[in-house]
C-alpha cells in the first residue's frame, strides 16, 4: 500500500459520462502534463488509496478529460468515484517526512478518530465531502448507524495530529445529532 504523504491530488471527479464507466474529471492547475496513462491514479475509498489503472483518456480542453478505469465496467462503479479526488505518486512527501503530510488536502484526515475538544470520541472520519461553498467531513459514530457532518473550516477544528490519526474539533451543541 502506498503511503498517503506520498500522493499529491491531480484531479477531480465530476460526473458520469454514458453508461459505460467513463468519468469526467477536472484537472488541478498545473497537473494536466504530470497525469501519465501508464501510471495508476489513487482514490481513497474507505479510507485507504485504491489504485486505478486508466484504460482510455481523452481530454477536453486545458482542464477536463473523459476517462474510463480498466477496472470500471459500468455506471454503478463509476458513481462511487464521482467527488472523489484522484491522487498521483510524488517523489517525495511534502515537508520531506511522512509525519506531515500536506495538511490543506482534506482526504488524507479520511480514517482519522475524530474528538469532541480533545475528550471524547466522536467516530472516524470517512469522507471528505468537497461541496463549493460549505465543504465537510463525514464523520461515522461507532455506536450509531448513520453519519453526521462537520464543516470543513477553521472555526471548528482545533488541531490535527498527523502521527496519532486524531482530529479535535470544537462543536456546537446539537451539530452531531444531524444525520448526513
């Protein structure tokens, strides 16, 4: 398995394209020259990067592209890539250690036990939802069946430990009764 300091995000995925498992993706600035065809792009599906070997590209100005994975074979596995950011190998981790991982890509807290002001356990992140104006973590309780959300800003995270896999958030009361 890869280490997830060692991906760098290159994509993202907006939309089905057909009903044969090609995607629409949208290139980060910069990124359109460094996506090779032979090497595998990484999703982070259940808080682990899967990686994805690209059967066709084609791409659509200087930002977009139509891909379909040789492992997708129709819509159904397609739909679980769609918001899903694509990552590809870097060289090295940024700030050169595998402890501090680029702390502005929300994916790599995918995994992380998410704490109430350092006390008590909320439950593990297991997604980023990267939505225009209000961005959130999805946030899985162990002793309950459905998620709850948490805005993905400032006001609500007091730290991050990297090495521990451990977000403190501070939250207004009631916010983790609403279900995602």
């Amino acid at each position: 398995m890869i280490e997830p300091a060692l991906l760098r995000p290159v994509a993202d995925v907006l939309k089905l394209f057909g009903n044969n498992g090609t995607l629409i993706v949208k290139f980060r600035p910069q990124e359109v020259e460094s996506f090779q065809e032979t090497e595998p792009v990484f999703a982070f599906m259940d808080g682990m990067p899967v990686p994805f070997y690209i059967a066709s590209i084609d791409t659509k100005g200087n930002d977009r592209a139509r891909i379909l994975f040789d492992s997708i074979y129709g819509e159904r596995e397609a739909l679980e890539l769609v918001g899903k950011t694509l990552y590809s190998p870097r060289s090295e981790p940024e700030h050169g250690t595998k402890e501090h991982p680029n702390a502005t890509d929300p994916n790599l807290l995918i995994g992380f036990t998410a704490f109430h002001i350092q006390q008590e356990p909320l439950g593990t992140v297991d997604a980023f939802m990267n939505w225009h104006l209000n961005p959130c973590l999805s946030i899985r309780p162990a002793n309950k069946t459905e998620n709850f959300l948490v805005p993905f800003q400032q006001a609500f995270i007091q730290d991050i430990d990297f090495k521990a896999k451990r977000i403190n958030l501070i939250l207004p009361e009631g916010l983790t009764l609403l279900n995602a």
